[in-house]
C-alpha cells in the first residue's frame, strides 16, 4: 500500500496552488494523508476528489468549515499497522515519551505542525513521522512531502521527497 504523507499545505497563502510533482503522486497513492493547516477548503475537496482514499486533520491554522469537515485526530490501520494522524505533537524535546503516552495504540503517527521533517522511533515501537510542508519550508532548505509503503505490518520505501524552490 503506497502512501502520500503532507501537512501544512496553507493554501492560497503560502503558495497558489499544490507543487506539480506532489499533484502526480496522487494517483500512485492509495492513501494520501494530511496532517492538517489546509487553511482552504479547496484543497481538500482537491484531494478528496482525486485521492483513492484520504486521511487527514485539521490544524491550528484552519477554521470552521474544515474543523466540521475534519477530525483533531484520525486513526485507519493501512498494510497492517494503525496509523493516527495529528497536527500537533508539542515541543521537539521530549515528543517520542510524550506521543508514545498519548497514543499507545498506534504503530505510527504522521504529525505536522512544525514544517520540520521527523523520522523517529519513540521507546516502545511508536514510528512518528512529519513530512514537512510542500509550500512553506519557513527554515528549512526545501519544501518537503513524505511517500512511504505500508504492507505487512511495516514500513518500508520511505522518502523524503524534496521540491526545487518556487
């Protein structure tokens, strides 16, 4: 099962429009998932409309008519494993004990919030990912998104895929 991992998308204030390559992983995606900072509805009745299937949040930055569109958090078991999808974790320090706290049912969590790519292992097994932002990488050198594989209970194929600068 492929995966399309993004967050922090912050359309149209951060960009215009999706970058073009993030658009063509769409449909080599089974599931896409969204860690939450739309900030539009038109972006997520974009990926609603062409994603297989969708998972996402919404984030600090999206208002009402996506906060009663979408969850604070959400939860499917993809390739055998039980993903939660976020959009805040917290502080950096101490973030695998603290979601491994918050969240003991789950094999992975995709979070966003921080616009800072994350690939860590908390005590326990918990895999905690962020795949950046793929319109506003604030201070990091490229705008990010994540693709991954999930089959028989693991995780494999992960890349970050980095996109040229706007």
């Amino acid at each position: 099962m492929r995966l399309l991992l993004m967050s922090d998308t912050h359309l149209p204030k951060r960009a215009k429009t999706l970058p073009a390559e993030l658009l063509e992983e769409l449909p080599r995606a089974d599931v896409v998932i969204h860690a939450g900072d739309w900030v539009d509805t038109a972006t997520l009745d974009l990926l609603e409309s062409r994603s297989r299937a969708l998972v996402g949040v919404y984030g600090n930055n999206d208002g009402p008519e996506l906060r009663e569109r979408l969850p604070e958090v959400a939860r499917a078991e993809l390739g055998g494993l039980r993903f939660g999808v976020v959009h805040e974790t917290g502080p950096a320090q101490g973030r695998e004990a603290r979601c491994a706290a918050r969240f003991p049912d789950l094999d992975v969590l995709v979070f966003g919030h921080s616009h800072i790519p994350w690939d860590t292992t908390a005590p326990g097994g918990l895999r905690l990912l962020n795949p950046g932002s793929p319109t506003d990488r604030r201070r990091q050198p490229h705008c990010t998104y994540l693709t991954v594989t999930a089959s028989g209970g693991r995780l494999t194929d992960l890349v970050l895929h980095r996109l040229p600068p706007r």
